[in-house]
C-alpha cells in the first residue's frame, strides 16, 4: 500500500514538473516573440526619424556643420547663388543622374539656415543663353568632345563681389559644403574691406577740406609754413576744450558737493555719475583733436608731395 502511495506520488511530482517545464517552455517563446515585435518597432522608428516625412530613407534631411552655420550667422547682406546644373544626358556619366539633386538639397540647407538672406536661383535648363550666362560666371565646360558642353557649377554673389565654384563633381562631393562656406567667408571679407575703403576715403576727403580750409593758398606755403598753421589750430582746438572741460567739470563738482552737504544718497550718486561723464566727455574731445591734428598734418604732407 505504502509502494503504491509513493508510485502515485512520484507520478505527480514528474507529471507537475513536466507541466512547469511546459509552462516555461511557453512562457519563453512568448518573451521571445514581444521581445522581437519591440526590436521591429525601434528600428522602424529610428528608420522613420532619419529618413525625411514620405521618403524612403534614400535622401536624409542634410545637417549642415556647426561651422557653416556660424558663418551664415555673420551673413548682413543679401546673397544670391546661382546652381547651373546644364547636363547632356547622352554624354553625361550615370553618376551624375541624381548628384544636382543632392546640391539643390545643400543649397536649400544654406538658403533655411541663413534666415531669408540667401536667395537660390537654378538653372537647369540647357540652351546658348544658359550656357552663355554660366560661361560668363565662370563656369568650366567638360564632355563638350561627346556631345553639348556640360555646366555644373555654382557662383555666389553679393555686394558685387563673386566667387565660383566652376565644376562640380560627385567625387568630390564630401567637400563641396566646405568649399561653399569658404567661398561666403571670402565675399564676407570683401565687403568688410570695402566698407573700410570708404571710411578711409570719406575720412581723407574730410581731412582734405579741413586743411584747404586753413591753407587757401596751398601752393604758396612751404611744408615748414604748413605745418606752423595746422599746429597753431591744433592749439586753439585744445585750448578751447580745456578751458570748456575746466568750467563743466567745476560745475560738476559744485553739484556733488552741493549733494553731500545735504542731498539723498540718490542725488550724491546722480551727482557722481554726472561728473564722471562730464570728465570722460572732455577727455575724449582732446583725443579727438589730437587725432584730427595728426590726420590733417599727415594729409598736408600728401598734397604738398602730391605732382600739380
């Protein structure tokens, strides 16, 4: 009796423990399959956050570098670029099918990223006054021996000033962004040199007529002469000044001791910060007349050196 009791009992356990087998068995394949159902859904995700809205993952949004944007950042003035992209398809390689493309793409990434201040203009149609135009930017020709000359190029204009990137070529695809950062950089720089040639020129100009001015008779007056006149206004210029600086600045220190015998801590300060303006002011005045004189002599000398 007490075998047939410990048969039944060990029938069990082996039946329980076969059933727990199971019972993990299943629960493992479940685990398995949501595991496998999550990974799916994370990829399919990371594919639709690369690739743009409605696309197929082939053209990716174009990230431009922390550098280019730093430039475009710097951008005062209209620019204009201009994509001439005048293939032959009978002549042109299978590489270049979908490579303009990809530069309008970048180009449309340079035009959002300067905020309205870059203008792109394309010029895809192949015909003499296209090819004309993009002769005269500067663009090199190619495949011309196995049909139509080609065009694949781009100018940027601003301020008058231009630069040329004259062949454009899927090779060198990886550097055409730096090649277009460096080209702004370097119109940047020519505009700035230019508004630095007109304060220069309207400063000359000035200094010119100060001096005719206090010269009628330029022609007349030796160099020697010259210079007695220009530093003898100089001289007036600077007592003027000082002898106004001595009178505001006296004021200035009326008012605030006026403040301290029985002003506000309020009036004292205002009283302070009164006289501290009124020095810096007149300071700056006699560093302004000396920096007139010193332009005025050296534009004397220029005239007098000048052939009549």
């Amino acid at each position: 009796m007490n075998d047939l009791r410990a048969s039944d009992t060990g029938r069990t356990s082996k039946q329980c423990a076969g059933e727990q087998a199971g019972a993990r068995t299943i629960l493992l394949f479940a685990v398995v399959f949501l595991l496998g159902i999550a990974v799916s859904a994370v990829w399919f995700f990371i594919g639709s956050k690369r690739s743009p809205t409605g696309g197929n993952g082939d053209n990716p949004a174009i990230q431009l570098s922390e550098n280019t944007r730093a430039v475009l950042s710097h951008l005062d003035s209209p620019l204009e670029i201009r994509f001439y992209a005048l293939l032959d398809p009978a002549s042109g390689p299978d590489s270049m099918t979908a490579f303009p493309a990809r530069v309008e793409q970048l180009l449309s990434a340079y035009q959002q990223g300067a905020g309205g201040k870059i203008k792109v203009t394309s010029v895809n149609s192949p015909s003499t006054a296209n090819a004309n135009a993009a002769r005269a930017d500067g663009l090199e020709a190619f495949n011309s021996q196995k049909g139509d000359a080609c065009y694949l190029g781009v100018a940027l204009v601003i301020k008058g000033h231009k630069e040329t990137v004259p062949r454009l070529s899927p090779e060198w695809e990886q550097a055409l962004e730096p090649d277009l950062t460096r080209a702004i950089v370097r119109l940047l720089d020519a505009g700035r040199a230019d508004t630095v040639s007109l304060v220069v020129s309207q400063a000359n100009a000035t200094a010119v007529q100060e001096v005719k001015a206090l010269i009628p008779n330029l022609a007349a007056v030796s160099v020697q002469q010259g210079n007695e006149i220009l530093r003898d206004a100089a001289f007036k210029d600077f007592t003027a000044a000082t002898q106004e600086m001595q009178t505001q600045v006296k004021e200035a220190e009326q008012r605030l001791v006026q403040a301290h015998n029985g002003g506000s801590e309020a009036e004292q300060q205002a009283a302070m910060k009164h006289l501290q303006e009124v020095q810096a002011e007149q300071t700056e005045k006699l560093k302004q007349i000396a920096g007139r004189s010193r332009t005025q002599l050296d534009t004397f000398q220029q005239l007098k050196a000048a052939p009549h």
